[in-house]
C-alpha cells in the first residue's frame, strides 16, 4: 500500500511578484478580491509501507526546496485560509503521469529514494475576498 506525502514550499520574491500580477488580472472580474498568495506543493507518492525516515526525509526536503533558502519546505501548508477565503489547487491529472514527475522520480531514484515512483507538482493559490 503507497501513500501520498506532501511538500509544501513557501513562495520566494519572484512567487510573490508573479502573485501581485495575478491579482491584478484577476481583479478585473472579482473586484472583491483583496489579495493572492501562491505555493508550489510537491505530491510525492511513497510506495513503501512504512512512514520515511528521518534520512530519507531530510533526502526529500532538500530535493524540493531552494538550496540559499532555510526551511523553505514544510509538510504543513504556509497558506492558512480565513472564513471568506477561497483555496484552490492547480495541477495535472491524477490518472496519468506526467513528464515533470519520470524526472523528478529519476533524481530521487539517485539519490537513494526507490520507494517515489512519481512527484506530481501542483500550484495552490489563496484567494482572499471580502465578506
């Protein structure tokens, strides 16, 4: 039995700027919208019964987070959505794999991880309107 584990990563400077765009636009046809906040989360599908390792997850935490940034990688998400807020997550299908995930599988397979056999990223952005 595989579970799915998550990654999220906290938006950098340039996340932030393509977020500001993003409600610009956004902003035309929902007036209301008061702000977008965005992460990347990495799905990564764990094949082995028991949970990783403190090794393994320190492996994967590295992998997916920026190597001048500090903790910059969590498994809670950063985003935290209040009553009125809207969350949504971008991404591929789930039903087949994509070409994103054989890489990112092929660099943890090379980094000791054999139990990913596919990371599918996905973009979830934090919609905040008013009431």
């Amino acid at each position: 039995m595989s579970s799915v584990l998550h990654f999220y990563v906290r938006p950098s400077g340039h996340e932030r700027a393509a977020s500001e765009y993003i409600q610009r636009k956004l902003q035309r046809e929902l007036p209301e919208l008061q702000g977008v906040k965005t992460e990347q989360c990495y799905n990564v599908n764990w094949t082995v019964e028991s949970f990783p390792s403190n090794r393994e997850m320190k492996k994967l935490t590295w992998l997916f987070g920026c190597p001048l940034l500090l903790d910059d990688v969590a498994q809670e998400s950063w985003l935290r959505p209040g009553p009125t807020d809207l969350l949504l997550e971008v991404g591929p299908r789930l039903n087949f794999s994509t070409p994103t995930s054989s890489n990112i599988v092929s660099v943890c397979q090379a980094a000791g991880l054999g139990a990913v056999d596919r990371v599918e990223p996905t973009r979830r952005y934090l919609l905040s309107v008013w009431p």
